[in-house]
C-alpha cells in the first residue's frame, strides 16, 4: 500500500491500541482501527506514571488499552504513542465508544447481508451513515431513538426497514425524543402575552435532575411545536403530559382553545 493511501491517526488523538509485543525500551502496539502498515510504539517512559523498571509489570501481550498519540511518522509508518497520559475515565470512554462501533458495524453487515450487499455498498454506507451522523452508532442510536430520522435525513431504500429493525431490538438510545404540536389561539387583547406565558410554563416542565428537556417553537399562528428529549420514553410522556396540562388551563381560563396532536 502507497503511503498516501494510509490513514494515519493525528498527533493528540486517543486510539484503542492492542499490545503485540514487549521490548526492554517499550512495546510495540497495534493500532485497532487502522492500517496493519502502520506501527505504533510506545516507550518505557511513556508506559506508566513513575518509575518503571520492567515493561511486563504495566502491560502484557494482547492487551487492550487506550494511548494517545504523540507522534506521527508518516516516511517510517510508524506513530508514537503514550499510555500513561491517558486517564482511567478517558480510558473507560474511549474504549466503550470502540466496542460500540464494533456492534454498529456487525449489525450494519447484517443489514448488508439481508440486502445483499457487495462489499464496496457496504464501505459506502457505512461512510455514509459515519457523515450524517457523526458515528456509525450513533446511526443505530438515533434511529432507536426516532424510527423516521433516516427519511428526515435523506436516507431511503428497502434497507431501512431492516435498519430500524435492528436498531430496535439492538440498541437502548442515551435519549428519546417525543415531537407534538399544539394549535392555540385565544381571543383577547393579550392573546400573544397570553400564549407565549403558557408555552414558557410548558417548557417548565423541564427537569435538570430528570435531565428532561422541554422546548417549544413557532411554526406560525395558530401553530406551536413541542419537542421533549429524555432519558426514557416515560420520563418523556411525563413531561409532555405536565406541558400540555399548562398550555391548557391557562390558555382555557383565558377563554381560548387549545388542541394538542402528538407527531
């Protein structure tokens, strides 16, 4: 492979890296995720924080753990890397967030597999899906969240089906989304003081503790949209139910009718 062609990590990135092999000086790393041309080191200063008199006693062979890269040398295909700058969170973090698109990536095959797929329409989409979501788990997690973003994204086919077949039953989202809308009017001289005091108390229902956020938006009279992000699907309804009560009692003592539809 021509050196052009090899991705290489930057210099400060964290990467998950698996031990192949101890020297006196150090260990020689694999980088999981990238070029098997490419050889990753990092020396025996760099294993552990104080003193290290044998390499063994920090890591041994086939070891997974997370460095960050403090060089790159693309004329050697070589790359420097430090473990012991790396933090036990940023560890946990790092090397969670690996194993997610791991799963992301053998469920995708799936996908492929029922669709049948040529390698390259896999590469493609996975590429495809990393661009437009950020990650390829975050892909799966988005559409376990919310089955319809793929369409709202621009992403069609017969394939889709098998994909939020799969992120349902695979995946359990960091969050939920609930979208409703609401159709206020109120006939009165202070009708837009009015509306926009009960959309303010329906965004009270918001709860920092819960991590449950409300927002409303303006999507032109008489029409109002809701959006509720929570940790789970009853925390959601919860508050869409506490911001549709607020809505209506003060829009209704005020004489005005509301009618509220869940997206």
């Amino acid at each position: 492979m021509a050196v052009n062609d090899i991705q290489y990590p930057q210099e400060g990135e964290y990467v998950v890296v698996t031990v192949s092999s101890i020297e006196k000086n150090g260990a020689y790393l694999n980088l999981n995720g990238f070029s098997d041309d490419i050889r990753a080191f990092v020396f025996v200063g760099e294993v552990s924080s104080g003193w290290v008199a044998r390499v063994r006693d920090h890591i041994r062979e086939g070891q997974r753990t997370v460095a960050r890269v403090t060089k790159v040398r693309k004329d050697k295909r070589s790359v420097d890397v430090s473990i012991k700058s790396v933090s036990d969170e940023r560890r946990r973090e790092t090397l969670q967030d690996w194993k997610n698109e791991q799963r992301a990536a053998q469920l995708l095959k799936i996908v492929g597999d029922r669709n049948n797929w040529k390698d390259s329409e896999l590469v493609k989409m996975s590429n495809e899906l990393e661009e437009t979501f950020g990650t390829l788990y975050g892909s799966f997690e988005e559409v376990a969240a919310n089955a319809d973003i793929l369409g709202e994204m621009g992403l069609e086919g017969d394939w889709t089906s098998h994909f939020i077949e799969l992120a349902l039953e695979n995946i359990v989202p960091s969050s939920v989304i609930i979208r409703g809308r609401m159709m206020i009017e109120v006939w009165d001289d202070e009708g837009v003081e009015l509306i926009k005091k009960s959309l303010i108390g329906a965004e009270g229902a918001s709860s920092k503790k819960d991590e449950v956020s409300v927002s409303c938006y303006y999507d032109g009279a008489p029409e109002y949209r809701v959006e509720v992000v929570a940790p789970d699907y009853k925390l959601a309804e919860k508050a869409w139910v506490s911001a549709q009560k607020t809505v209506e009692d003060l829009v209704k003592s005020a004489g005005g009718s509301v009618e509220c539809y869940r997206d």
